[in-house]
C-alpha cells in the first residue's frame, strides 16, 4: 500500500511538474517584447450614435436654413465632428485589431466604420459652400484667407470626392497583388497614379499633385527649388564622398574585423557581449534614457507603459509593419509592432518618439518631417545616452553606432530618389506608361549618375517601388528628418544635456513653427544649407575616433 502511495505521489509530482515546464515553454515563446500589451481593443459600440448623428444632421440644416442661431448652429456642427471623431477611432481600433488577428470580424467592422464616417465627412464637407453664402460665412471663416476657404470648399465638392475614390481603388488593386504581379504591373499602376492624382490636384486649385501634397497633405515650408538643392547635398556628401568612408558606414564588417581582434587595453573592462553581464537588459535602458530626458518625457513614458496602448502581435499572418495612430476620441495614442523585425528596440523608440508628440499636439497638423524627426533622433539620442554613460560594452555600442549609421545614410538616399523620381514623375503633367517604365533609372542618371555603383540598383529599386505608390510623396520627409535626426546626434557627441534640450523643443507642439523655423529655433541647422552636410561629412569619417575617445 504504501509503495502504492509514494507511486501515485511520484505520478503526480511528474504530471505538476511535467504541466508547468510545458506552460512555462509556452508561456516563454509567446512572450512580447514590451510590457504592456494588447491583443485587441475592446470598446461598445451604441446605436444611440447613429441617432444622435440623424438629429444634429436635421436641427444643422435647419438652422442654416433660418441662419438666425450661429451660436447653437455652430455647437451642434462641432457636436457633428465630434461624432466623426468617435467614428474614426472605432475605425482605427478595428484596423489595428485586424493588423494583429486578420479576423473577418474586423474586416466587417472597419467596413461599417468606414461607411459611416464617409457618409458623415461628406455630409459635412457638403456644408461648407452653404456656409459661405450664408451670414454665417465671416464667423464660420474667420481667420482664413480666401485661398484657404476655395481650397476648403472645391476639396470636398463631389467631384473631388469622386476622385478620390478612384485613387484610392488603385491603391487597393495594386496592394492586393501579388509581390511578382506588383513587379510586372508596376508601371501601369504608377502611371494610373499620377494622373488621378494631378486630376485631383487640378480640381482643388494646384498645378499638379507634387505642389499640393507638398502644402496641403505633409505642410513642407520648403520649395521645389530648395529640395533640388538638397538632392546635390546628399549627392556630393553622401554620394560623391562615399569611398572616402573608411569602415564604420558604409562597410562595417571591415570595420568590426579592424577593431573585434585588439581593442584598447584601457577598454578591456568593457568587453562585454551581452547586456545583462553589467545588470542592464533593453528594457532597464530605456528606463533610464527616458529618466535621461527629464520628467516630462519619463512621465510620458511610465503613462504609456503602465496605462497605454501598444499591441504587438504574436500572429503569423499579422500586418508586418509597426505605426503609431492617434485614437481621437479616447484622447491617447496606440501603437503597433509587428512580429517580425519590427518588436525591437530601435522600432519602439521610434514609434515611441511619434507617441510622445500625439501626446503633446493632439494630433494637430505638424510637418511630417519634423515628426520623422522626432522618431528617428530618439534612436539615435538613445545610443547616443548609452555611449555617453558608458553603460554597456564597448563593442557593443561601436558596433551598433556603426549599424544604424549605415542604415541612416543608405535610407537617406533611397529616399532622396523617391523624392527626385516624384518630383519629375508630377512635374510631366499627364504621363503614359511608355514614360513611366524607366522613370527610376532616368531620375538617377539625372540627379546621382553614381548611386547605382555603390548601392545595389535591384535592392534600391525594388523598395523605391514598394512604397511609392501605397504612400505618394511621403518618404521624402524620411530623408530630410534622418538629416536632422544624424544632426541631433552629432551635437549629443559633444553636449548629451544641450542636445537633448534641443530634442525637446522641437516636440513641443507650442515651439512649433513649421519644420525649418522649429529646427533653427532649437539651435539646430538648416537641412537645406549645405554646412550641415559638411558637419555629418566630417562625423562620417570621424565617428570611430569619437567613440574611442569618449570610452576612453
């Protein structure tokens, strides 16, 4: 009985332990990366929206009918775009569902969502020509210029509308293809691009949609002329320069096999390979750099880790991308990391440094460059805060400065063509897809005849062509913001504390003044004049010195 009795006892204990081992396994292989995090956003969604949308449609034009009440007209209007608000988070929330379960379900959501917000935006956009001949027309105007109000009303008349929509089902067909009909297909859809969209630039009162997108959809205060300018920079620096890099850049395996085998005797107490050898892991890093920033940005920050939205997705067909959106209606930011390459450290500093300014403008409209510029310097600055204190393995931080500084440059470039290829591509008026099929090879001949030398021209092709169409005359802004990012990183070289304050102003939404002026307002440089590019020139080609130096 008792052999009996220790034989089930044994059984037991194996089966508990056996249970754990296999849950703790589980439980460790589907870890995420940061804490917290959201499988999904859960929300009620009433009715009682829609009848309440009915109602204010229906007192709004009957107002606007009497024009005898601006005061509630104007109350039950911005009720309206609060209910648009509320729409178009739902929205949001169902996508970022989908990109992490790609779940039927979600699909049909975003679908409803996306009906009734457009109903509702068209509604309201249909108002704006009745108010102006209205006498609602100076309260409801006031402070725009007539510019403004004609571009106001034409952008959301129903031919624009319509235009709109047939954008937007290029954009679908050519994303739903496959990576090899993309390939094949590609100049046609290009071609169909850039027609309908200099169609739509016209009807709302610009030359072509290089000039509009410019002003309207991205507020860049610089010219076409300032940006032909900035090509030659990046050409003759990053360029024309580029064999007089030695190692750390632009070949840095070379660089790593010249320092791996003898470093500094004095920096032998830094050879460490792993984090955790001198207490630290990413998480405790970021910790501290965040406190490094001071107590705003760490405030910012422990809110988000202990109340915000991050999902990052453990599903294999989920989206492979990482964004940052801003949900309206909740009043906070959300942020996603795909399950690939993207939960890693400099992603999450990245998309955190778009996080970090949601919460200061609120999703008011800032130059994309400057908010590129705000992810990408966080990356940087991150780096920048480790080397400085010194905190984890010389080789480590070497190699790593070395890694992302390759990127910055090789994206610099690719970027400055897609730019180039947009700004000749929108420039043609309407185009044939006999004149789009060597656009790329001819934008590079013109403007960096080199480039093709140095870089990989099928690699370099092939990502100009996968973003150029879903996301037109975005990805400049990258080029322009990494210039500035590499220039906050240089000056952290020197001054860590000064640098920082700079990073700073520049997220604060009340400094802002359109992207050149909120730069040069912090003590930063021009990316359009040509001493910065001689300043990263000289950081190029003296980087490991630096490094060195400050480890030393």
């Amino acid at each position: 009985m008792k052999k009996n009795k220790k034989l089930i006892y044994v059984i037991v204990f194996s089966f508990i332990f056996v249970f754990f081992f296999f849950l703790t396994i589980f439980l460790l292989a589907n870890r995420h990366w940061f804490y917290p995090y959201e499988t999904a956003i859960k929300y009620e969604y009433s009715d009682s929206l829609d009848d309440k949308i009915d109602d204010l449609k229906d007192s709004c034009e009957k107002l606007l009918i009497d024009q005898n009440d601006y005061d509630k007209f104007i109350t039950e209007y911005n009720e309206l775009e609060d209910c648009y608000s509320e729409l178009n988070t739902y929205y949001k929330i169902e996508y970022l569902n989908y990109c992490n379960k790609h779940m039927a379900a979600n699909i049909r959501l975003m679908n409803i969502y996306s009906e009734k917000k457009t109903d509702l935006y068209n509604w309201l956009g249909s108002l704006y020509s009745k108010i102006y001949n209205s006498k609602y027309k100076n309260q409801f105007y006031e402070g725009f210029d007539e510019n403004d109000i004609n571009y106001i009303i034409k952008s959301h008349s129903e031919e624009a509308t319509k235009k709109e929509e047939e954008i937007s089902v290029i954009q679908d067909k050519y994303t739903n293809l496959s990576d090899t009909e993309q390939k094949n297909q590609f100049n046609y859809y290009f071609k169909e691009l850039i027609n309908k969209n200099n169609e739509y630039a016209k009807i709302v009162g610009y030359e072509n949609y290089y000039d509009y997108a410019n002003e309207r959809e991205f507020s860049r205060d610089y010219t076409k002329d300032d940006m032909l300018v900035y090509a030659d920079y990046i050409n003759k620096y990053f360029i024309g320069n580029y064999k007089m890099h030695d190692g750390l850049v632009y070949d840095s395996i070379s660089y790593y096999k010249k320092y791996s085998m003898s470093l500094i005797d004095d920096l032998s107490k830094y050879k460490y390979t792993e984090w955790e050898k001198l207490g630290y892991n990413e998480i405790n890093a970021i910790n501290l750099y965040s406190e490094s920033l001071g107590s705003d940005y760490y405030n910012e920050y422990m809110n988000f880790k202990n109340d915000g939205i991050l999902i990052e997705s453990n599903e294999k067909d989920c989206y492979d991308g990482a964004f940052t959106t801003y949900l309206s209606y909740l009043n906070k930011p959300a942020m996603y990391l795909g399950n690939t390459t993207y939960q890693n450290v400099y992603t999450y500093l990245h998309e955190f440094g778009h996080y970090y300014n949601f919460t200061k403008s609120k999703a008011n409209n800032v130059s994309l460059d400057l908010c590129e510029t705000h992810s990408q310097a966080n990356e940087l600055l991150f780096l920048s805060y480790l080397l400085n204190n010194k905190i984890l393995t010389f080789s480590w931080i070497r190699d790593q400065i070395a890694t992302r500084l390759q990127f910055f440059i090789q994206m610099a470039v690719n970027t400055t063509i897609i730019g180039l290829v947009e700004y000749e591509a929108y420039n043609k008026g309407t185009v044939t897809e006999d004149m789009i099929a060597n656009i790329i090879d001819e934008t590079v001949e013109k403007y960096m005849p080199n480039v093709f030398d140095i870089f990989v021209k099928d690699t370099m092709k092939n990502y100009i062509k996968s973003v150029i169409i879903d996301h037109p005359m975005y990805y400049f802004s990258y080029s322009t913001s990494i210039c500035s990012s590499l220039n906050l990183f240089s000056l952290s070289l020197k001054s860590y504390t000064d640098t920082k304050d700079k990073y700073l102003y520049i997220q604060d939404y009340e400094n802002y003044d359109g992207y050149i002026k909120t730069l040069e307002n912090a003590g930063l440089t021009n990316p359009f004049e040509e001493d910065l590019y001689i300043d990263l020139n000289d950081l190029y080609k003296n980087i490991e010195e630096v490094v060195i130096d400050i480890y030393s």
